[in-house]
C-alpha cells in the first residue's frame, strides 16, 4: 500500500517531469522594453504594435506548436536550437529555422532600438572595432543600409561577431539567424515588409534613415563586450 510519503514523492517526480513542463510552452513572446509609440517619429506606433503583438507572438506560437511535444527540444533556449540545427531532428528543422530564426531575431531586435534621444553611440572597444572594419560609425552605418537594401525579398541585414572575434555585416533572407553559420548576432535590421509597410510603403531606403536614428548603442556596445570578450 502506498504511504503518504510515497505519494508525495510521486507527486515531486511528476512536477519535474518532461510531461509536466511540456505544458507551459517552452517559449514567451519577451516584453517589448518600451512604448508601442517610443520609436515615434521614425517606427509608428501601429507597426510596432502590430510587428510585436502579431508577427513576433506568430513565430513564437509556431515554434511552441513544433516543438513542445518534444521534451528534450523543450528544454533547450532558441539559440541553442539555432545552433545545432542541424543535429536536430529533420521534421522540426524547417520550423526551428523560420520560426526560432523569427522568434531569436525579433527578441534581438526589440532590444537594439530605442528612443531617438537615448540613442547614443557607440563605445569603447566598439569604436575600434567599427573603426577598423568599416572606417567608423558614418561607414558602418552607410553599409549596413546598402547591405539592408540589397536584400531582395524579405530577410535582415546583420552586424555579427564571428568565431575570430571580428565584426562582419552581411544579410541573410527570411529569418535565417547568423547563429545558423556560427556567428553570434550583435546588430539586425529587420527588412520584411512588415517591419515598415504601413509608414513609409514601398520606401525602404527612407525607413532605413530613419531606422538608424533609433538604434540603442549602449545595448550594442554593452553586448559587443559580452560577444567579443
Ligand atoms: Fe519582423
């Protein structure tokens, strides 16, 4: 017969089961740090709402769908699914790279905005850095918007630390994340159409000025020294 200690025991088993965490979904749409309407007047309001509420809870809501029946895929963090993408198993892997891809990129990127006067600059050893790869932040920025406007399709245009420590800038389509070539995100821009359609239409040069005007250096700055250390 079972004695009370038994079955509390059973119980604690139970709670820290795989089947038991499978359901709460594995993942959350993050917070957006600050005001729908912070970004004003480069992002509207609507766009960020929209972008945030709809299209980033969407990628989250898929990936949860894909993967939460897996217990061992549930416990590992977006990136880490992202990076060994291609250990994982073959029918999860198209849903990791879309979805986790939109679910890390967006997650990055709400964090590397900010309000037109907290912009900033970049600091300390990313001046340097920006110095020696691309000639300083005028350059850098130049490039990152050639680069941004380059993509054809939807995609985002990327500031990466790579293995070696350096800065490199690419683009990559759809929402494949420099983590899937073994780079580390520091910097992306967001060029689906859903990131700027409703303000500025077919005017992606024009939301890449603006876009520029909001970038959160200290984030970047702080990050850099995270990635490059
Ligand atoms: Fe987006």
């Amino acid at each position: 017969m079972m004695t009370r200690r038994t079955l509390l025991e059973l119980a604690a088993l139970s709670a820290a089961s795989p089947a038991a965490q499978a359901a709460e979904p594995p993942f959350v749409l993050p917070k957006l740090p600050y005001a729908y309407d912070a970004l004003e007047p480069y992002i509207d309001a609507q766009t960020m709402q929209i972008h945030h509420d709809k299209h980033h809870q969407a990628y989250v809501d898929n990936l949860n769908k894909a993967i939460s029946g897996d217990a061992a895929l549930s416990r590992l963090s977006v990136e880490e699914l992202l990076q060994r993408l291609d250990a994982l198993p073959a029918a999860v892997r198209t849903a990791v790279r879309n979805q986790g891809g939109g679910h890390a990129n967006h997650s990055l990127f709400w964090q590397t905005l900010c309000t037109s006067s907290k912009s900033g600059k970049p600091a300390g050893r990313l001046t340097a850095a920006l110095d020696r790869s691309f000639g300083g932040q005028d350059k850098f920025e130049e490039k990152l918007q050639a680069s941004a406007l380059g993509v054809f399709g939807s995609g985002w245009a990327w500031l990466s630390v790579d293995s070696g420590k350096n800065l490199v800038l690419d683009s990559a389509p759809n929402q494949d994340s420099p983590l899937l070539s073994g780079k580390r995100p520091l910097l992306g821009i967001d060029v689906w159409e859903h990131a700027y359609y409703l303000k500025y239409q077919n005017r992606r040069a024009d939301y890449l000025k603006a876009i520029v005007k909001v970038i959160n250096w200290d984030f970047v700055t702080a990050r850099y020294e995270d990635l490059a250390k």
